[in-house]
C-alpha cells in the first residue's frame, strides 16, 4: 500500500507545528487531564453487546411507548449527565486550552494518522475474511444464510479492498449483500446495518477516487456512517427492553449492581450521546470514540469472539476517529461551535430519530406490531455454556449452510429448531420473515 503523509489523509496543507517545548509540556498536562475526564466518564457507562446477536427478539413486535421512556427518572440522569460532559468538553475546547489538547492528541496518534487509510482497508478486509471464515451469515451473526456463495462473494470484497481500481466493486459488493439480505429479513431490521455499509461502501469510493476534493471526506462518510448505526441501534434499548433481560440476568455483573431497568435506559443514553458525539466538534468526537472504544472492548470479554468479529468494523472506525487530525466542521458548523448547540443538538437528533423509529415501525408493522407464529425460539448463535439463555439455532454460527429448508432461506428450519426450555415471551421470541 501506498504510505500517505497527513497532507495527503486530509487533502489539505497541515499547519507546521509550533516548536515550543512550554506548549508542548501544557499540552501533555492538559491532555492527561482530559483523560482523566473521560476516565470518570467511562467508569458509568457500560459495555455495549448487539442484542440481537446473544438473545431471542421480534423485530415486528410492538415497541413500547416512548411515553415510558419520557417518564423514566434514569433516562433523563443520564442526558443531564452527558450534557455536563459535553458543555465542559466544548467549553475546553474553545478556551487556549483546547488547541493544546488537540494537539497532544495528534502528537500520540500521528503514526496511526500516517498510515490510516493503510489501517481501515486492513481492518475492513480482515473483516470480511472473518465472515468468510465463519460462514453462513450476510454480514453480521444475527442475518444468517444457507448460501455458501455468499460466503465467497465475501472473499472477493475482501480481495478487492487491496487496489484502488476494485474498491468501488468491493463497495458495490457490500451494498448488494445488504439487499440481498432482504430477501430473509425485513427492512426494519435491516436498517440496524444500513447506515454502517453505506459508510464504508462510501469510504471504499472515495478513497479510490482522484478528485482531491471527494477524498478528503472519506473519513467524515465513516464517521458519519458509525455515528447514524450507534443513535440507531440505541434505541432497542427504549422500545424493547425486555429483549435485554435475559442478558442481565445471564451476566448481572454488567449493571455494575444497578437495577435493570436503571442500567437499561441509562446504557441507551450513553450509546446514543456517544454515537451522537461523533459528528459534533473535533474534542468532543475524539473523546467519544475513546469512551466508545472502551466500551465495545469491555463487552469482548464477557460475549466472545463473535462480538469482536461483528464489532470490528466498527471499532476500527472508531480509533480511526480518535487519530483524525482534521479540524473542519462541514455540517451547522456556527450550532456546533455554540456552547447552546449542545442541548439543542442533542435534543434534535433525539426527535429525528425517535420518531423514524417508531413512526417506521408503525408503517411497516402497523399500530399493533406483528408478532408471527414462531414455532420456538431461535437464538442467533448455538446453545452453549456461554450463553446459557439460547436455545440451538440449527448449525449454529460457522457451521456448513442448511441445505435441507424447501423454502430456500433462514426462514425455514425443517424441524431443527430447538424448543425453548422457557416460556416465550412476545417480544422475546426469534422473529424471521414469514
């Protein structure tokens, strides 16, 4: 691969540094205690594991009213948490203070910002190689396929991630996975993904383009890709809180002893404000995608291999947000420099995207939901000690493609489904597309 310098990462000149031994000593002071900020804010927030991929749900299944969640005491502790830390985070950043931060942080990620176009193609072709390697799913653990071809479709986006001339191919290939999947799945489902593939199909297109001008926003596509999936997929936690129970009751130690339906809307808030600070301002993204980076760490241990496979993607784009250099602010660039834009900005992506998940879910289900007729509950990955609370889906993750279904999809499971030992719940019950 070719070895970029950081004028050619961002498509414009950097400022020289300033060699100034007293800026530098401030700035590494102020960056330690920045990090000792973000320390504290880490120590509430908890470790984040896709639901779907450990425990039973019904996407169609009615969500429960965001009246609940308005009137939840926790979830608005969390938000007057968050804001905190985010109004004293821009109010660093726009002091003398902020600049001398920044540029520590530039000073201990600047190998990384060398070579980091080098870093996210590496990261999304191993990516693909490990879905290869561990067959039977488009592109993430719960969206499982009896093809095998998909399999080797993977291998060839994987392979054409390594020249320029076949990353639009490679990025053709992602977005085709995607609405292949819609073919098993239902699109509400599928939107849990849209936002990501968008971004790194877009991040595969214009790093293989020769307009200076494109390419130089092929970091912000990814950014923005990661940060629409997190505000997204957050909102499980709001409308179907129940599908997190079996995974509180299997590990309580992730509550950190708090209740479950305290830890619950408070994990909700913190993705979403998370995922949320990741298009703000320079300082409040890279500490986000610190904070970030951390969480999904910590859920490695406690979910396996199969959370680290089906989060790399995303955690690759997160360091690569926490080694971006740039400075620019494309979007509402005057709202997000205002220490008022804080507030104001959160409380509108939270309406936006509140009302297109409930409101899309009554258009595509309808007020009352559809609960189908599952004939058992259905985990995404094979009964085991590690997770005790799922009953075997038929092969299990990484096991050769069922080629025995009449109906030619993961919908039908010919009689290999195993009962659940437990009685189903509605909205806890596996759900696949009639």
């Amino acid at each position: 691969m070719k070895r970029h310098t950081a004028s050619h990462i961002h498509g414009t000149k950097r400022e020289p540094v300033r060699p100034l031994n007293r800026r530098r000593a401030r700035g590494t002071e102020l960056l330690g205690a920045g990090a000792g900020v973000v320390a504290l804010a880490l120590s509430s927030l908890p470790a984040q594991a896709h639901v779907k991929w450990f425990a039973p749900y019904i996407v169609g299944a009615p969500p429960a009213p965001i009246s609940l969640t308005l009137a939840d005491p926790w979830f608005w502790t969390g938000i007057a948490f968050v804001l905190v830390f985010f109004v004293a985070t821009r109010a660093v950043e726009r002091s003398s203070h902020g600049e001398a931060i920044l540029a520590g942080l530039d000073r201990i990620t600047n190998p990384l910002w060398q070579r980091l176009d080098d870093f996210v193609r590496v990261v999304i072709g191993a990516f693909f190689v490990a879905i290869f390697a561990v067959g039977g799913v488009y592109l993430t653990p719960d969206l499982k396929t009896p093809a095998e071809w998909v399999s080797w479709a993977q291998l060839l986006i994987a392979a054409g991630i390594f020249s320029r001339r076949t990353m639009p191919l490679s990025a053709a290939g992602i977005i085709g996975l995607w609405l292949l999947a819609l073919r098993d799945y239902d699109l509400f489902h599928l939107l849990d993904y849209l936002a990501l593939g968008i971004g790194v199909a877009g991040y595969l297109v214009l790093e293989a383009s020769s307009n200076p001008e494109w390419r130089k926003h092929r970091f912000e596509v990814l950014r923005w890709g990661v940060a629409i999936a997190l505000m997204w997929s957050s909102l499980e936690k709001f409308a179907y809180p129940d599908w997190f129970y079996p995974l509180v009751e299997e590990k309580p130690f992730l509550t950190f002893d708090m209740p479950r339906d305290v830890f619950i809307p408070m994990a909700g808030v913190a993705e979403f404000t998370m995922g949320f600070g990741l298009i703000w301002t320079p300082l409040v993204r890279r500490l986000s995608a610190i904070a970030l980076f951390v969480i999904f760490n910590a859920a490695v241990y406690p979910f396996g291999r199969i959370d680290m496979i089906g989060h790399a993607l995303i955690m690759a784009i997160i360091v690569a947000i926490a080694a971006d250099h740039t400075r620019e602010i494309h979007f509402l660039p005057a709202v997000k420099r205002s220490l008022a834009g804080v507030p104001v900005g959160l409380a509108s992506a939270l309406v936006v995207f509140v009302t297109g998940y409930w409101g899309f879910h009554i258009a595509v289900y309808g007020p009352e939901g559809r609960i189908g007729q599952p004939t058992g509950e259905i985990a995404t990955h094979s009964h085991s000690p590690e997770h005790p609370h799922g009953p075997q889906a038929p092969g299990g993750i990484g096991a050769p493609p069922d080629r025995s279904s009449s109906m030619g999809g993961p919908a039908a499971q010919s009689g290999q489904d195993a009962t659940a030992t437990e009685p189903t719940a509605p909205a806890t019950a596996a759900f696949r597309r009639p």
